[in-house]
C-alpha cells in the first residue's frame, strides 16, 4: 500500500520541478525582452538628428560679419610706379579668378601697375571670353583704385623717333611662389624691361601670407571688384527668380565629369568602353600615376556619383519635393547615372532649361554659362558641392558664401561615406541602417558658419579670420 504514494509523490516533485524550470525560463525571457526594448529604445531616441529646417537659413554669425577694409596703415597706390606687369590667367573659371585675385596683390606688392588681367578661356574652354566679355572693367578699375593702379594695356613707348608698344619680359614664376620672389626676381626684371608678362598665372603667389593685409586685398578683389557684366548678373536674377517662384532651392555643383574621374583615377564603376576613353584622357592630360580604385575612394579621391549625391541629401532629410538646380558640365555617363537620382528629386534644373532667353544656349559650357551657374550657387538656399578640392569651381563659390552670410552649405564627407557607400554596394550594413550612418557621417561636417582654416582647406574657400570683423 506504501508503494503507490511514494509513486505518486515521485510524479508530484517532477512536475513542480518542471513548473519551477518553466517559470525561471519565463521570467528569464520576460527580462530579456524588456532588455531589447529598452536597448530599441535607447538606441531609437539616440539616432543623429540634423534639423533640416534649419539648414534653409544661414548658419549661425557667431556675432561676425565680412569686413576687407584695411584695420592697419595702407597708404594709396604710389604715382611712381616700378613699371607695368601682365598676367596670363589659365584654368577654369575658380583659378582665373584666384589668379586675378593674386595679380592684384603682386602688382601691390611689387609698387607695380597692373594690365587687366588675360584668361586664358580658348585653351580649357574653347571660348574667346576675355576679362571685359565676362567682368565690369569699370567697376574693377574703380574699386581698386587705393589699392593699385590698374591700366587696360600696356602704353606706347618713344624711341629711335618711332612710337611702339611696351614689350614685357616674359617670365615662368614658380608654382606658390613667396612674397620675396615677387620683390627680387620679378621686380629686378621688370625695372630692367619696365614691364613682366607672368604665364602661366595660376596658383603662382603662396596663399598663406603673414601679413592679413594682404589676405584682405585678396577678399577686396574677390568679393567687391570682380563684379560680373551686367547682362550676366541680369540673366543669373532672372534664373534664380524664377527658382524662388516655387520656394526655396538647392544648388548643386555635380563634379561627376570626364576631366574629374580621369584625373581622380576613379574607372571600375565604368564600362570597358567608358574605361577606355576615361584612361585616354588621363594619359594625355596628367602625369602618370599607378591609382587604385578602391584605394582612391578610400581616402575620398572619387568623385560621387549622382545617386551617392541624392542619398545623402535623402538621409539628411530632404525629400523629393526639393526644388533642386544642377551646376554641372556633361556628365559622364549620361543618363545611365543621372536616372537614380532623378527619381529620387525629380524637380530638377538647370541653366538651360531656367534661360528664357537663349544666350546660354550659344555659349553655355564656355565662361557666361559658368558664370551663370557661379551666381545662381552663390544666391541658393543651399549649396551642394561634391567635389571641392583646390582648383574647384566649388571652392570660390564656398568661400563667397561664407564671406556673404555663412550661408548654408551641405559638403559630404567623401572619405567618411567612403565605407558606408561600400557596405551598401556589399548589402552589409555599416554600424546601423544606411540613412543613419550617413547621418553620423554628416553631422559632423560644417553647414557653413565660422571655423578657423585648417589645412588643406584653401583661403579662397574660408577666409575666416582676416576678412570678417566682430
């Protein structure tokens, strides 16, 4: 009779123990869960935030404004002048006007009288723009006039009874040559000739300058004298009134062209066929180099292509409302790249689908077009540039924004999108979803307001301090 109930009180304790594993395996997964939400949440309520309100209005001043008037004694142009000097400006339309920017300061430097600068439009734009068809040479030649003596050509000299134009002595000037070359070299040859002819003239005077002065000379050139024509300011109105007549708008400065990915050695993303004429222009116009493709993007030396371009725009926070203008020569590739980022911000333009009056068609890709685009960057809401390295269109248009207002500009960080972008063409993910780590990337860049120059980044592209006063 005992052996049934220790049976049974055998099957009682299993079953309690049983109960007991069930409950603690319950509880342990209750906890569990309340662990994920919370860590969800968390993780929810820590995401990167940008306030893309916000980014349409000017960044914050900080309580400085553009000031390039001199702070310290800078006496008038003297009347005697150590003679006359010629410059030769090469390059796009950001390099001419650096170039301008340095030969004002070198005739300053050199007591010397300038010669309106020369561009050289024919050879990069095979275009005959020069200085008068692109910018006020009255308004130039005024603004300067406390500064440095300007003249539109070299004079007529006397001799042997006939009268004969002024031969400058023409002269090769080291690439980011210091202040004392202009006052040895340069100045030695011009008091022997009475004039120099300084070709080619670009990047041809150091930009980091002792003397603030100096670097306000730059500003006041670049800021106040370079005054485009009126039909091309008028046109560049025109185009940007139109733009605001549906709200606000982005400008983008898509560098997404044959000259860029050549020079940045950036072919894999290509056909065989496209890879060929990529590297064909690379070994007729660069030195040769040994550039990997994944190396270069990498470090951030690929330009980003134009759906890279509206995925970082999407994961900022704008949507495909976004009235959006595209500052671009042809892209390379065509509409095979174009598509992706049409569909995701199909209101797009361009200059020439804004010009009513059919100038740019004529002369579009040449210095106006250009022009016209630098305006119309310089007035957006917001600016866009994918590739603004040294020599740039985009580093002017980034340093005039600054100098009008810290307005607003939305630079990618090519390098530090530079793994996201690769984890997403591997289907990984990179640290979290993909919007979120370009928003970690992003967040850490400049919207546009003051921040002290760190090299490599170019005065031309931040003269914060010397040309701002608080």
């Amino acid at each position: 009779r005992r052996f049934p109930h220790r049976h049974q009180m055998k099957r009682i304790k299993g079953m309690f123990n049983m109960l007991t594993l069930a409950v603690v395996v319950l509880v342990t997964c209750i906890i569990s869960l309340i662990s994920f939400v919370k860590n969800t949440s968390g993780s929810v309520a820590s995401r990167t935030k940008i306030n893309v309100d916000a980014l349409w209005d000017a960044a914050p001043s900080d309580g400085w404004r553009p000031s390039s008037s001199p702070r310290s004694h800078w006496p008038p142009a003297s009347v005697e002048s150590n003679g006359y000097l010629r410059v030769r400006c090469n390059g796009g339309l950001n390099q001419q006007r650096s170039a301008i920017c340095n030969a004002v300061l070198a005739a300053r430097i050199m007591n010397a009288t300038l010669v309106l600068p020369e561009l050289d439009a024919n050879s990069f734009w095979h275009d005959e723009s020069d200085f008068r068809g692109i910018y006020d040479v009255e308004h130039f030649i005024e603004s300067l006039k406390y500064d440095v003596r300007v003249v539109e050509s070299l004079p007529e000299v006397r001799k042997d009874g006939k009268s004969r134009k002024l031969k400058a002595f023409q002269i090769r000037p080291p690439r980011d040559a210091p202040v004392s070359w202009y006052t040895t070299e340069a100045l030695k040859k011009m008091k022997e000739h009475g004039a120099v002819y300084l070709t080619p003239f670009s990047h041809r005077l150091a930009e980091e300058l002792d003397d603030p002065e100096y670097q306000r000379l730059r500003c006041r050139v670049n800021y106040h004298a370079l005054r485009f024509k009126p039909n091309i300011v008028e046109l560049s109105n025109s185009i940007v009134n139109r733009l605001r007549e549906q709200g606000r708008f982005i400008a983008i400065h898509l560098r997404f062209e044959m000259d860029m990915l050549a020079f940045a050695g950036c072919f894999d993303i290509f056909t065989p066929e496209e890879q060929t004429v990529l590297k064909k222009y690379r070994k007729e116009n660069f030195a040769p180099k040994n550039l990997v493709y994944d190396e270069r993007r990498a470090i951030g030396k690929c330009p980003l292509t134009p759906e890279e371009v509206g995925l970082i725009l999407r994961a900022v926070g704008f949507d495909n409302s976004t009235r959006i203008y595209l500052a671009a020569g042809e892209i390379f590739g065509g509409e095979r790249f174009m598509r992706p980022f049409r569909a995701m911000f199909p209101r797009l333009e361009t200059h020439a689908t804004l010009d009513s009056t059919g100038e740019l068609e004529k002369n579009g890709r040449g210095l106006t077009g250009s022009a016209v685009d630098y305006m119309v960057c310089l007035h957006s809401d917001v600016f866009v540039p994918t590739y603004d390295g040294p020599s740039n269109f985009a580093n002017n248009v980034l340093g005039h924004r600054l100098y009008s207002g810290f307005r607003t500009n939305v630079r990618p960080d090519r390098k530090g999108l530079a793994p996201v972008f690769a984890a997403r063409e591997k289907g990984r993910r990179s640290g979290g979803d993909f919007e979120e780590s370009v928003r970690r990337v992003m967040a850490k860049t400049n919207f546009g307001g003051p921040h002290r120059r760190v090299p490599p980044e170019s005065f031309y592209t931040n003269s914060w301090p010397e040309c701002f006063c608080r």
